[in-house]
C-alpha cells in the first residue's frame, strides 16, 4: 500500500471511530517536545525595482495534527478521502481567525532588524495525501527595496511547540531577475544538543524558560538583489 493510500485509510478510520484524539495522544508522547510538525515555505512576491511587497506562506502539517485538527471542527472526509467544498470551506475559515499572540512563523529581517509584517490574509486551505496545506500572504507593513541589498526569513514558532522545516523551494514572484533565494537548514551540533534534549521533556501544556527559543533551531532563507 503506498503512503497516500494509508494516510486516506487511517483518516477514515479515525474519523469513523471518534478515535481523532486518542489516536493523536497516542502517536505524539506527552514528553516530546515540539508537538507538531509543519513543513512549508516561504515564496517572495515583489513589485518594480525589486521592491519586496510581500510573503507567501505554505503550511502542511503532519499526519496526526491533520487528524486533530480535523476532529477539533468536527470535519469528515468523503468517500474519496477527500474533503467536501463546503468542509474546506469551513476549515478555510477556522485559517481566517488567527490567534492574538500568533507569531506568523515566517520572520522576516533586513540588516538584522525585524521587518514589519501584516495580519495573515487570503488563505488557502486543502487537504493533500492526507495532510492539511493552509497557504496565506503576509503583506510587508511598507515595501522594501532590495536592489543591491539583501534580507533574511527565519521560519519558526518562538515556542518551538511547532517545528517548521523549510520543504519546498523558495519562489521568486513579479521583478525580481536579479534576485535569489538559498535555503540554510537549522544543523543540530553539540553546542545546542542539551538544550533540545531539555525541551523534549517538556508537556503540551509547558511553555519552555527561554525566551523565543524557537529562533534556535530555525531554517532560514536568505535573499539577495544585484
């Protein structure tokens, strides 16, 4: 059986069984810390004269946090495996309502100060080989130009609760001939081995000591403009 066909059996199964929750407790310990596992991207969408307007996000979350969140709305699949329009809908929606203290995952610096980002907006949501995907823009606060210049994104929840990895490759959209983007994976070495062993102590319901912790162990894109 391939992996698309066992995802589509354990998704029915659990979601004709009300089992979504105790499936999802049993899969992730209670001591594994981050919980979920969201792999993604990060797309940048400029304007004229490599002006950076804005950021497009890709989520998808694993298996199980796809089942929780799936048994959270009270959605279930059709006779395909799939999603119905109007249950897509719905679960487009429940991507519209961001939490107050959301912190977007997709960091974004130039000359290592912080860039402004605007709320999430437009999001697209769908379910692939059994996973959830939500795609939404972060629009820049005020446009950049980057002709000559270069930024930095760094993708990660401060918490570290969610562990993002940087999947798919960095689309460059509109003016942007002399730009490029490289992806810098997050390398475990022995210096930050502790402190992971630490955190993987840590409960659903712990929020670890040091501060934006998540930063630590972030996939980061740099982006640079001749």
């Amino acid at each position: 059986m391939d992996k698309k066909h066992a995802n589509e059996r354990l998704l029915l199964a659990c979601l004709s069984t009300l089992g979504c929750m105790a499936l999802s407790v049993w899969a992730a310990p209670a001591k594994a810390h981050p919980h979920v596992f969201i792999d993604g991207g990060v797309d940048f969408e400029f304007s004229e004269d490599q002006t950076l307007t804005s950021l497009k996000v890709t989520w998808l979350y694993d298996e199980f946090e796809t089942l929780y969140i799936l048994a959270s709305n009270n959605l279930s699949l059709n006779d395909a495996g799939e999603l119905d329009e109007p249950d897509r809908l719905k679960l487009e929606q429940k991507f519209s309502e961001w939490p107050e203290d959301f912190d977007g995952s997709a960091h974004l610096s130039f000359d290592g100060h912080s860039v402004p980002l605007k709320w999430p907006d437009d999001p697209h949501v769908q379910l692939i080989d059994g996973r959830i995907e939500a795609v939404f823009t972060r629009d820049l606060e005020k446009p950049m130009p980057l002709s000559g210049a270069a930024a930095e994104v760094a993708f990660y929840e401060s918490t570290y609760f969610f562990a993002f990895k940087i999947a798919n490759t960095p689309q460059l959209m509109g003016s942007s001939d002399t730009c490029v983007a490289e992806v810098i994976p997050f390398n475990p070495d022995p210096d930050n081995a502790s402190l992971l062993a630490k955190l993987a102590m840590l409960s659903r319901e712990e929020i670890p000591a040091e501060e934006n912790v998540g930063q630590l162990f972030a996939d980061r894109i740099a982006l640079r403009c001749g």
